[in-house]
C-alpha cells in the first residue's frame, strides 16, 4: 500500500519515481494482480495520471485498459476507471490556455491513440456491448469514449457500427435513459454517428429517432428551450440534409405538421435570449431543407402543400411581419418564406395576400420591396428580399402580369406606393446596389414571359417638367450611355451590369422589344463603341453584357427595321470590331470568377455589396444564348438563306409527312371498326345458331311428347267400357292433353315472336351495312360482309319455312285429337245415362264447352301465326331486294376506290422512303432473333379465319 500512498500523493521516503516509471508499475500491477481490488486501485491511479502524462498512459496502459474491459465485466467500478481513463487519453479537449502549437499536437495525439483503439474492430463493438450496462458508472464514460472516438476517427468507427448487429439500435436506446445526463450526451454522440453517412443517417430515422427527438423538443420547451434543443436540431439536420429518403418519410410520418408550434410568437418579442434566437435559427434552417431548390421537384412541392395546410406559412408570414423581432431572425425568416413560395402557385397567390399591419394596410410585397431599395437596411436583409420576391415570381405568370401591371397608366394609383413605383424608384436611385437589385428583379417579373415583355414596352417615364415622357426602355438605353453621370455614382459598373442584364432578359425571345430597342438610332453605335474598345479589367464584363445585348438584337430580329436587319447588323459587326474580337468579348462573362458562385444556386450569397454582380437566372440564359450568337455571328448571308431553304423544305416535308400519317390512321382507325363490327356480326351468328339449336331440340322433345300422348289415347280408347268412371277418366285425360297443347302452341307464339325479333335485328344489321358501305373503301371486306348476311338471310328463311310446316302438322294432329275426344264423349254418353245425375252431367257439359272454346282459340292464335309468318316472308324479300341495291351500291363504290387507288398510288411513293426504313428494321429485328411477322402474313391468317367462319356457316 506504500506504493499506492507514493502514487496518489502521500510522503514517500526515498527517491521519488518519475511519471513514466510510476505509469510503468502501475501498469505491471494491473497485469499480474490477481486480487480485484489491487487492480482496481491501479486502474484508479492511472485515471488520475491519465490528464499530466497523457502521452504515457495511453502508449503503456491501453492494451491493459482493454484488457479490463474484457475480463473484469462483472466489475462496475473498475470498468467505470478504464473508461474514463481512456477517455482522457483519445478526448482532445480544447483548452483556453493552450496554444494552436499545442492544441495541434494535442489533436494529432488524441488521432492517434484513436487508430491504435480501433486497429481492432472487436474493441467498438466490446464498447457498444458495454453500452447495454445501465449502471451510471458504466454506460457515461462509454458514451464519451465511443463520442470522442467518432470526433477522431468518424468514417472508420461508423464504418465498425454499421455492420455491428444491433450496433444503432442500442445507440438509440440511449434517448430513452431517464437520466438526462447520458440522454443529452447521446445526443451529441448520434450528432456525430450521422454526419455524411446516409445509410446510418436513415437506420437512426427509421428507428423512430424524429419521433424521440421531437418529443424531446416539445419537453424542453421548443424555442424557449436550452442547449439540449440546439443538440436535437443539430441532429435533425443531420438526419434530413441531403437525404431524399428521410425527407419523404419525415413527410408522410406528418411531422412537417408538429413543426407549427415552434414559430408560434407572441406580440413583445423584446428581450430575445441567445439561444432562443439560436434554436429558432436552426429551426428555420430545418424548414428550408425539406424545401431546399437542391430537392427532387416533386418532393418540394409535396412538402410546400404540406406547409401551406398546416398552417406553417401562415405561421412564419406572421413572424415576418412582426414587430421586435431580431434582425437575423427576420433575414432568415424572409429566406425561408422565400423557399417555401418558389414554384408553388397556390403558396405564391397567399404571400401576395398577405399585408402588413399598417395604417392603411399595405401588401407584405410592398414593405419588403422598401426595405430592398433603402441603402440603410443592412446588407444581407436586402439580400434576403430580393430572394424573396425571385422566389415569388418564380413561374408565377400570375405575379408577373400583377407587378407589371402597376407600372402601366392604366393602373397606377396616386394615393399609394405600388410595387413598380418601387422598383423603378430603385432602378434610378443613386445607390448602386439598389440599382441592380431594382433591375434584377424587374428581370424576374419578365422572366419566360412574353406578354409581359411587351406590355412593359408600354411604360411612360416623367423625366423632367416640361418635357415629354420617354418610354422605361429608352430611360434605361439613356442611362447607360450617359458615361460621365454615372461616373459619378459610386459603384458605375454594379449599375451598369444591373441594366444590361435587365435589358438582355427583356428583349430575349422578343422580336417587338428588339425592334423598339433597335428604333433608338443612339443604341448600336453605343454598344459597338463599347465593344470596340480597351478598356480596363473592371470593364471587361461590360463589354462582354454589350456584345451579348448585341447578339440577341442580331438573333431575335425581325428585319422589320431596315438600317438595323440581322444582315447589316453582321456586317456591322465585321467591320468596326471583328467577329473573333466580338466572340472573345462574349465570353468575357462566363469567364468570370463571380459568374460561377452566381450560378451555383438560386439565392443570392455575396460576401460584399461590390461582388453582387451576377444574377442565377440570368446565369441560364447567357449559357442558353451564347452558342446561338457565336454561331449566328459566325454565319454568311448564303449559309443562312440555304439554312432558310433547308428548314422551310424540312417543314414542307414534314407537314406532307404528317397528312399522309393522319390519312393513315384514319384509314387505320376505320379497317378497326369495321374488323370490330365482323367480330360483332359473328358472335350474333353464333348466338342465333345456338338459339336455333335450342329451338329444334325443343321443338322434338315436343314431338316425342305428343307421340306418348297418341300412344296413350289409344290405349285409352280400346280400353273404355262405358261405366261413369271410365267417362270421367277419358274426360280428365283429354283435359290434360288440351293443357299440354296450350302450353304447345304458347311455346310456338313465343318462338315465333323470338324470329320476328331476330328478323327486326337484321334489318337493323342490313341498314347498318348500308351506311358502312357508303363510308368505306375496303371491297373485299364489304364482299365478304354481304356474302354473310345473305347466307344467314336464306338460313332464318328455311328455319321459317321448317317450323311452319310443323305448325300445319301440329295442327292437323290436334283437329284429329279433338275429333277422336268428341267421338269418345258421344260414345260413353249412352252409358252413364243411368249411373250419372243430371247435376253431374251439366257440370261435364261444361267443362267440354269450356274446352271447345279453348280449342278455337287455339285454331284462331294459330291462324294469327300463319298471317305474321306470310309477313315475315315478304319482310324478307324485302330485304333481298335491298341486298340487291346494296350490292349495286358496292359495284359503284369498287370502281371509285379503284379511280382512287390510281390517285393515292402517286402520293404513297413519297411514303416509300419510310416504308423502306420499316422493313429494314423489321428485317434487323429478325437477324436479332425476334419474332416478326409481315403484313402478308396477318392478312393471310385473316383470310384463313374467314374461310373457316364461311364453312361453319354452311355446314
């Protein structure tokens, strides 16, 4: 115990050791103790040393350290040290009094002890075991070991957790600790585990972290909250950034939703604490990610609707025009209002009905634009409202035409400011920086908007009293060729860059701004003599915006102005600058070092009022419009004539081209419906031939019953003897055979009633064919039609002609019938005239009359038959005769479909260039092995199914 007693600073006799030897001892000791307290005590004394000789503990001890943790798992406190301790030796802990020397070697030390910790991948996961233990002393110090290791060593270490079994899982177990201690440090761990790892990042989300780590938010009191919300940001970040799958799961689990109370600000927002203006910042942040231009469009878009019915826009308008609150907020608040509007229509259409509470109220625009053109508002807050407004006019044709509108005579109202007031206020202000935002976002009112471009054209400017108006394009031409009044503005180039690029934008794809712009005999001798010259690096991207504003006049040109057509205007250039001179000139602007951070991303980052030069937008089209000046440019009068030939005989060609696909589809649509209509006809022939089917087998279960009932007549008769019972039973027996005729004869009238209605369908189907026949041109298909129809035809006129002799036979066999009942009832009378009762014979009386006059009804519905069956007959000759006109018809209309085939033969060789094309691939697709089959080989398979149907027919 002396040697512990020397160790941890009691009076020792004799030379003190060094600390490398005492390190040394103590690391012998915990090697070879076999007693738990002795290496427990050692282990403690090497945590105590662990911060002064850091260097040595962690070269001698950490095998013996790791050794501990291995063995000694039953041992809380002893595991509790060895973490600890080496903590203190991987944890590069920043401290105020060292120096950057120090803290570097500090650092470079702390990496590696962290690579020879993690040389063996079974130690991380030894210290994601022990990070199950729940014991205090145990599961801190492991989470601040695994947190420092992921700060010196993260790609490997997360590389080690990835593919450790339920290695995140048990990491996310730590937000559910009760103590808050270990939670809040597990915070910072996960914040390390997700940076730039997408797949741990969506392991954590789809381990219900959002869930956790928003509750955990609302408990600590959202904005109001301490530095464990700031941690819970930070890791929803982390987790959201970038990461298209989080973001749509984050979407659909409707935690955009719970995001609404955290901007929920009350009317004194004086007094803001540091960190609540924090969290609200990286609240803020956390909207524009999900919102981000950089995201899927769709996914954007889902989000903005979202926001929009939850009730997230309204909340952050609310801010935006809320009094009190700090500056940074606000700017961040503009910006993230800004995304969430871009490229959203019905998001867009509320911000423009938003106003701010004033007296009287004035639209949310219109403060914001005040606030643009006001040279004392700071830097980055007009930043932020030109972003805004870009974002709000972003493909919002509804927008433009509104800005617009308060520019034009018609609108403009005295007694308010408007939008365009304010713009063109700041367009002509002193103030550079006003200048070229004012023209920037008059640009984005015009951007892709053709009906804008020219209403603007329309815009009168009171220059002076005294004189006349001028329009806004020539007050803008004005300006920039007044050099020495803008010499005395401060910034002359940020001003003139500003105008230029407005003037690009607004008469790009317009040929009437170009002819109004090209009317201004001051304009081109302007711009070439500002080409023309060599002038200092500063004016380099001016020139370079006069050879592009110059290219475009030369590119969208009508040549309705004859001192200024597309051709004079290339000679033009050939003559006082040079096209070599005026491509290098043009290409000055993409070279650029500010023109690639413009075009990086939408918003509007500059570090300096002095670097805000370049516009995203209009990065597009200089990228867009570049190619076509330098090829227009380089261009001669003849290769533009012929090119005019050659689009002008593409376009002959192609409308040619074009008829003739639409003559085929009409021909094509018409073979469908008349293949439709064959199908049509044959699946009715079917059904009628089964019906007929039916109908004889019925008609001889018919007859096979009526010669049972002969058979059984007979029988009867032979069998009288002339007793009353014998009388009541010939009399019951020819009730019964009358009923069975009655329901014979309904049977009949209902089959006949069934043919009549099939023969009402085919005249329907011959009235049909006779339109069709006078629609199409296809004979061979009308041939085969009527062929059908008139076998069908003679086909329902022999089933007539069958079941009406039937008829005539029933007939006969029922007249018999009723002579051999009578004959029968005369012959029994004489019998019963001593047995029978004259109560009982008038009751038999009556029942035969009864029976008489069925019999004639019969006779009479039989007759009846016989009349509509002779009608039926003449209907069908009718109808042979209209197949006779029908086919006269057909004969005409063949001989004008041979006239036309003779005219169509010459338009179809202009088709044999792509009928050509078509068998040659068909011909490649069969050398690749695929299946093909030719025209004439469907056509042949149709024939084919044809001839069968014609031969079922007959048969």
């Amino acid at each position: 115990m002396n040697f512990f007693r020397g160790v941890m600073g009691g009076q020792a006799t004799g030379p003190q050791p060094t600390g490398a030897e005492t390190i040394q001892k103590l690391c012998d000791r915990v090697a070879s103790s076999t007693l738990l307290e002795d290496r427990r005590d050692a282990v403690r004394a090497l945590k105590s040393l662990s911060k002064k000789y850091r260097m040595e503990v962690g070269t001698q001890a950490m095998d013996h350290l790791i050794h501990i943790l291995q063995t000694d798992r039953s041992d809380s406190e002893i595991l509790g040290y060895a973490l600890d301790t080496l903590y203190y030796i991987i944890c590069n802990d920043e401290e105020e009094e060292q120096d950057e020397n120090s803290q570097k070697q500090a650092d470079d030390l702390g990496i590696k002890f962290t690579e020879q910790f993690i040389q063996d991948p079974e130690h991380v996961t030894l210290l994601l075991s022990l990070l199950e233990e729940f014991d205090f002393h145990v599961r801190w110090p492991g989470v601040k070991l695994l947190t420092a290791l992921l700060k010196n060593q993260g790609v490997q270490v997360q590389g080690v957790i990835l593919v450790s079994p339920m290695g995140v899982s048990r990491l996310m177990d730590l937000l559910a600790d009760s103590r808050e201690v270990i939670r809040n440090d597990g915070l910072l761990l996960l914040q390390q585990l997700t940076k730039g790892n997408a797949s741990i990042q969506k392991i954590v989300a789809f381990e219900n972290a959002f869930e956790r780590l928003l509750d955990i938010i609302s408990e600590e009191g959202s904005s109001d909250g301490g530095i464990v919300v700031e941690d819970c940001l930070l890791l929803l970040l982390n987790l959201l950034k970038n990461n298209s799958s989080n973001q749509n799961f984050f979407k659909e689990g409707s935690y955009i939703q719970r995001m609404k109370p955290w901007f929920e600000v009350g009317d004194d927002n004086s007094g803001w604490s540091a960190q609540k203006v924090t969290n609200l910042h990286l609240m803020l942040q956390l909207v524009r990610v999900m919102v981000s231009p950089v995201n899927s469009p769709g996914a954007t878009s889902s989000c903005q609707k979202s926001m929009y019915q939850c009730g997230l826009l309204q909340q952050l308008c609310t801010i935006l025009m809320a009094t009190g609150v700090p500056a940074d907020i606000l700017t961040e608040t503009i910006n993230t209002v800004s995304e969430v509007i871009r490229g959203s229509q019905i998001n867009q259409d509320y911000f423009a009905s938003v106003n701010a509470p004033s007296n009287p109220p004035r639209p949310a625009i219109v403060v914001l634009l005040m606030s643009m053109v006001n040279e004392r508002q700071p830097f980055v807050l007009r930043c932020a409202v030109l972003y805004c407004f870009q974002c709000f006019l972003y493909k919002n044709q509804k927008g433009q035409g509104e800005i617009v509108a308060t520019l034009l005579p018609s609108t403009i109202d005295a007694n308010s400011i408007s939008a365009g007031q304010l713009l063109c206020g700041g367009l002509f202000s002193v103030d550079s920086l006003s200048n070229w935002c004012a023209a920037v976002a008059l640009a984005h009112a015009l951007q892709d908007n053709l009906t804008q471009k020219e209403q603007l054209l329309r815009v009168q400017l009171a220059t002076s009293l005294g004189k006349p108006p001028v329009s806004l394009l020539q007050q803008c031409t004005n300006i920039l060729s007044q050099g020495d009044k803008i010499v005395r503005r401060g910034s002359k180039v940020q001003t003139r860059v500003g105008l230029l690029m407005l003037l690009c934008t607004w008469i790009s794809n317009c040929p009437i701004a170009v002819t109004h712009f090209l009317h201004n005999q001051e304009n081109v001798p302007f711009l070439t003599a500002q080409i023309s010259e060599n002038l200092g690096e500063d004016e380099r991207l001016v020139q370079g915006l006069c050879a592009l504003l110059l290219g475009i006049c030369i590119c969208y040109n009508d040549n309705s102005l004859e001192n200024y057509t597309r051709e004079k205007l290339k000679q033009l250039i050939e003559k006082r600058i040079g096209k070599e001179n005026f491509v290098e000139k043009l290409c000055f602007i993409n070279k650029h070092e500010l023109y690639s951070r413009a075009a990086q991303k939408p918003q509007p980052v500059f570090p300096s009022p002095e670097q805000m030069l370049f516009d995203h937008e209009f990065t597009k089209l200089v990228k867009d419009l570049e190619g076509v000046i330098t090829k227009t440019v380089h261009k001669s009068s003849e290769e533009e004539k012929k090119e005019e030939e050659v689009k002008k005989t593409l376009e002959q060609h192609d409308n040619i081209v074009t008829q003739y696909k639409e003559l085929i589809r009409e021909q094509d649509s018409q073979l469908q419906e008349l293949k439709e209509q064959v199908a049509t006809l044959s699946s009715q022939n079917e059904q009628m031939q089964t019906t007929v089917t039916q109908q004889l087998a019925q008609i001889q279960q018919h007859k096979d019953q009526y010669n049972i009932l002969k058979l059984k007549i007979g029988k009867d008769n032979q069998s009288q003897s002339g007793s009353q019972g014998d009388g009541s039973q010939v009399n019951g027996l020819q009730t019964e055979e009358l009923t069975q005729l009655k329901e014979e004869l309904e049977e009949l009238r209902q089959q006949h009633a069934l043919l009549q209605t099939q023969l009402a369908d085919k005249d329907a189907i011959v009235n049909t064919l006779r339109s069709e026949v006078t629609a199409t041109t296809d004979s061979s298909v009308e041939g085969s039609e009527n062929t059908g129809l008139l076998k069908e035809l003679e086909a329902l006129r022999s089933q007539i002609q069958t079941q009406s002799s039937e008829i005539n036979q029933l007939k006969t066999e029922k007249q018999d019938l009723l002579r051999k009942v009578e004959s029968g009832f005369t012959d029994s009378a004489p019998t019963s005239d001593d047995t029978l009762d004259s109560a009982k014979m008038a009751e038999l009386e009556s029942r035969l009359a009864a029976q008489t006059s069925d019999a004639e009804r019969l006779k009479e519905e039989t007759e009846s038959l016989l009349q509509s069956r002779t009608e039926l007959e003449h209907q069908l000759a009718s109808a042979n005769s209209t197949v006779a006109i029908l086919q006269t018809e057909k004969s005409k209309l063949q001989t004008e479909v041979q006239e036309s085939k003779k005219e169509q033969d010459d338009l179809l060789m202009l088709l044999a260039d792509q009928d050509q094309k078509i068998h040659n691939l068909r011909q490649r697709l069969k050398d690749l092995g695929e299946m093909v089959e030719d025209e004439d080989d469907l056509d042949a398979r149709d024939q084919t199914d044809d001839d069968d149907e014609e031969d079922e027919d007959e048969d």
